[in-house]
C-alpha cells in the first residue's frame, strides 16, 4: 500500500494529526517531551490490565505506534516467566515484550554529505519517510523507527520546507526521505574495535536455544551473557527455514544498516518490512542468519524471529563491535572469516 501526496496535503494532514493526538489522555505532544519514560506500542494493539497479570481485567487497548507514559516497572509473580516485567501506565497495567522503550531526540542538522554516506541513527519514537518524484509529488513509504540505522547521503527540502535528509536503503538502493533532525550523526570513535589485543582465535560465541541466551567469552572468560530470541518454527513462505540453525559456524559479513523483510515498498506498518536493522554479523549468509538490534519488540527469552538471533540494540552494537572481522565506521558491508560461532 503505497500513498500519494502534495505538499499542502501533508501540512493540512499533520496539523490533523497534533489535533487528534492533544484528544488522548497522555498522548499529547508536552506529555510525551516529559515523560519520565515513554514507550511504543510495537505490536497491532496491547491490552491495559487492571492488575499485572494477564487473567485480570481488561480495560482498554493500546494500537500500534501510540506512546505510552510508563510510571514505573513491576516485577509480577504471575510471571509470564520469561519475562515479568510489566509497567503502570494511566488507569492500569501493560506487559513489557512489545512496549519499545523510546526517546524524542532532535539533533543538529549535517549541511552537507560527505561521499560515501553518513550512519545515522533514528533518535525520535518514529519518523515517517517519503519518496519524492520530479513531478514534485511525494509518495508515503516506511516509517523508519527509534534506534534503527540508516544511510543518509544526501540533503535537501522536505515536504514541510525544512530540511530533510535522502537515505539510501542498501536493498535495492531505493533513496526517500525523512526529516533530517531526526538523525543523529554515529561517530567513527562509536565503533573503534573492542578488545583488539585479544586474540581473534581466543574469541567465540555460544548461543543456547534451550536457554534462549548468548555468551561471549575471551578463552574461558565470560565477557557477555544475555537473553536473545531466536527463531520460530514455522512454515515460511519463501522455502526459507525460520528455525535458527544448530551447529558450527563463523561470523562472516557485517552490515551496521540492514534491510530485512520481503523488499516491498510500501507504506503498511504491518508489512513484514523492516528497514535499518542495526548492528547486523551475519553467520549463515545463504540463509540470512544474523545477529542484530531489535527495535520492535522486548521479548527477549523466548523465540520471536524468522532465524536471526534478535538481541538488545546496545548488546548487538557491542557484539559487532567486539566479534571478528572488523569493520572500518564508514564501510557498508565487511566481508571475512570472522568469530567462531556455535549454536546448540
């Protein structure tokens, strides 16, 4: 599903959108630059319970991209067991696995671009990105959202007269844009290599699919353990497994900008289109399995994927950083025989 639209269009349909925004309680614009911690709803909708535990009552429901105010966390004893976090919110309760966590961020503005591009970071809840024509129309595309990674290489105008920046997504080169304060600049000293004196053969990965945890260790040193979701048995449509594969493996292509999903263009936030994954160290490249940040949900602990290893956006910029080979800050891709990954 693709949208077309004018300049005027967009500026009467954003001032819409404030107005219906100040008419949800704790949904308005102050309410959300205040807010002590704000959240996304990343799934089509989440239920707001009476209690932490979801057999109590539900009161109401909260839809996909809304921000939600987050009180305070609760640890409930009526579980779900991998993950009891849940949160008060206005009127009740909400469990935490597909509340994303979220800032509103607005950054200083790159006048030019350098050749080769610019890794940026999405620092607002989501920002909605546009593809624009020489018969100056401007057609909706993805909703680019908070701590995804993109390639901006180029600015310009917005539809709003403001500038905005040309990303570049790397499947298929397809340019849009979006509003340039929106990203923030990832600085070369962001990603220097960790533990570089390390040897490279004294560094591996164990994942455990039983335990839906990663360990990373410096010979017998432990240097992360952390919950992550693997994939999910399913049946694809493309042929392709979803269930994260067992067995021996190394990392061997590195993307801090990945586009994953079907390579649709299209304007549905539930396509299976998700542009900017972060952080991505691909181990089993004919398949497409990786490790990566993950942006839109936070149930790590149980298998969520279609076979990636999704991890916490800091835990997979550290991983990427951390794991063999090393990726210069300004390259693309990185192609190498890299850490030693097994999966049991």
């Amino acid at each position: 599903m693709t949208k077309t639209i004018n300049r005027r269009a967009f500026l009467q349909l954003g001032m819409l959108s404030l107005s219906s925004l100040a008419f949800r309680p704790f949904q308005n614009v102050a309410a959300r630059l205040i807010a002590p911690d704000l959240a996304r709803v990343s799934a089509k909708s989440i239920s707001v319970y009476r209690e932490a535990n979801d057999t109590s009552t539900i009161l109401f429901q909260h839809f996909r991209d809304e921000l939600v105010n987050l009180y305070y966390e609760v640890i409930s004893p009526s579980g779900p067991t991998y993950n009891p976090r849940w949160y008060r919110v206005w009127r009740g309760y909400m469990h935490s696995g597909k509340l994303v966590k979220v800032k509103y961020i607005l950054n200083p503005i790159m006048r030019s671009i350098p050749t080769g591009g610019v890794l940026t970071e999405v620092t607002v809840p989501f920002t909605q990105a546009y593809r624009f024509f020489k018969n100056g129309t401007w057609e909706q595309v993805y909703r680019l959202y908070y701590g995804s990674n993109h390639w901006v290489t180029g600015v310009a105008n917005g539809m709003d007269g403001t500038p905005w920046y040309t990303i570049t997504d790397e499947l298929g080169e397809l340019e849009y844009r979006a509003p340039a304060s929106h990203f923030r600049k990832i600085l070369p000293e962001e990603l220097t290599p960790l533990a570089s004196d390390v040897p490279a053969d004294q560094k591996r990965i164990e994942v455990s699919l039983t335990d839906q945890s990663l360990t990373a260790y410096e010979g017998d040193t432990v240097v992360l353990n952390t919950k992550i979701s693997s994939g999910i048995d399913i049946e694809s449509s493309n042929g392709v497994p979803t269930k994260t594969p067992r067995g021996k493996f190394n990392i061997e292509i590195k993307m801090p900008s990945k586009h994953m999903g079907d390579g649709k263009i299209t304007s549905d936030p539930e396509a299976y289109e998700f542009p900017g994954v972060p952080w991505t160290s691909f181990f089993v490249w004919d398949i497409g399995v990786a490790f990566h940040g993950t942006y839109w949900h936070d149930s790590f602990g149980i298998p969520m994927s279609h076979g990636c290893i999704n991890m916490k956006n800091d835990e997979a910029k550290w991983l990427y950083r951390w794991s063999m080979p090393v990726i210069e800050a300004n390259a693309w891709v990185k192609n190498g025989l890299g850490t030693k990954v097994v999966v049991a």
